[in-house]
C-alpha cells in the first residue's frame, strides 16, 4: 500500500486538457458520490459489523471479481490470443475501468494486473483470491482500526506516505512477486485450455 500511494495521489490529481473539461467535471462528480456512499457503508460500530464488513467488503468481491476477471475473462483470452501479457493486461484494465472510478482506474488496473500474474504463474484462481482479499482485508481492517481511535491513519486518503515508506514497500512487494514467480515456475505449466476457473 505505501508504493501504492505514489500512483493513487498521481492518479487522483490527473488533469485533462480544456476538450476534455465536461469528462473531467464527470469523473470527479462520480468519484465524490461512490466516497461519501463508501463512507455511509463501512461505519463499523462493533466487532460483529466489522466481521460482516469483512464478508461483505473482503471476501465476496474477492471471490466474485477473480472468478470473473481472472479465471473467466483472463482465461478466455489467453485461450484466443495466445498471449499471457495481452489476457493479463486487457483483463486488468477492464477490471480498473469497471469500477466507474477514473481518479482510481490505474492503482486498479495494477492490483488487476498482480492478480493476473498471480493466476497466470500458478494456474490456481485461490491464489489471486487470496491475494485480492488481502488487499480488501487490510482495508477494513485499517478503517475498523481507524474509526474505534486505535490508530490516526487515513486509508482513503489520497497523499502519498513518505518515501521512504514508499521505497521499502516496493521493494518488498517486488521481491515477494519474485519470490512466488520462482515457486511457481518451477511447477509443470498449463496450457490456457486447461486453467480452472475455480
């Protein structure tokens, strides 16, 4: 999340030339109406909210966007273009640009394109499964946190951490996709045909 936060706080001050103003002036308009919805739904009052929120926010759309994006649309076109690269991006750039969100469409469109990695090196739709709801985990975790005066961090905010916070994040979050990229190579490779979907 701290390397994360260079590309949201550029991604949230985008500015497009005067054509473009009336997408402009639309896009910030929808980003403003789905963050004070967010805000309404993830009051977290107790425990037993915060566990439903967890589902509700965490697991479900973990679950259902990977089936979807990864082990569906992914899938498909890698079986059509024969390309890992191609299926990976095409599909996460639908999957950012689906959340009507533009002021957060590219940190989108990475975590997409993570999770298709994931999936395409391991061949296993658990694996970005798991990793999705770890990145929707945290998130209700941090606001849980945050709203019960635990901790002082803002998670929807749209400035970047420090640096260094940045720097170290990226160089742990490059080393464990390595990591995982060497585990998993060393299994036999599938062909697209023969990804599961579940």
């Amino acid at each position: 999340m701290p390397a994360n936060s260079w590309v949201i706080n550029w991604n949230a001050n985008v500015h497009f030339p005067e054509a473009l103003k009336a997408f402009e002036t639309w896009a910030k308009s929808k980003e403003e109406t789905l963050k004070v919805l967010t805000n309404q739904l993830t009051v977290f009052d107790n425990p037993g909210q915060f566990l439903f929120g967890m589902l509700i926010f965490g697991l479900i759309p973990a679950i259902g966007e990977e089936i979807v994006f990864r082990g569906l649309l992914q899938r498909s076109l890698n079986r059509v273009l024969r390309n890992t690269h191609v299926a990976v991006w095409v599909a996460a750039f639908i999957f950012g640009a689906i959340h009507m969100q533009f002021y957060g469409f590219i940190p989108r469109m990475l975590l997409g394109a993570i999770l298709g990695y994931l999936y395409a090196w391991s061949g296993n739709i658990w694996v970005p499964i798991a990793g999705h709801f770890m990145n929707n985990g945290f998130t209700v975790l941090v606001l849980y946190l945050q709203q019960r005066k635990f901790i002082n961090f803002q998670i929807e905010a749209t400035t970047a951490m420090p640096l260094s916070s940045i720097m170290l994040s990226l160089i742990i979050s490059v080393l464990t996709l390595l990591y995982l990229y060497r585990s998993y190579k060393n299994l036999p490779m599938k062909q697209p045909s023969e990804l599961p979907t579940t």
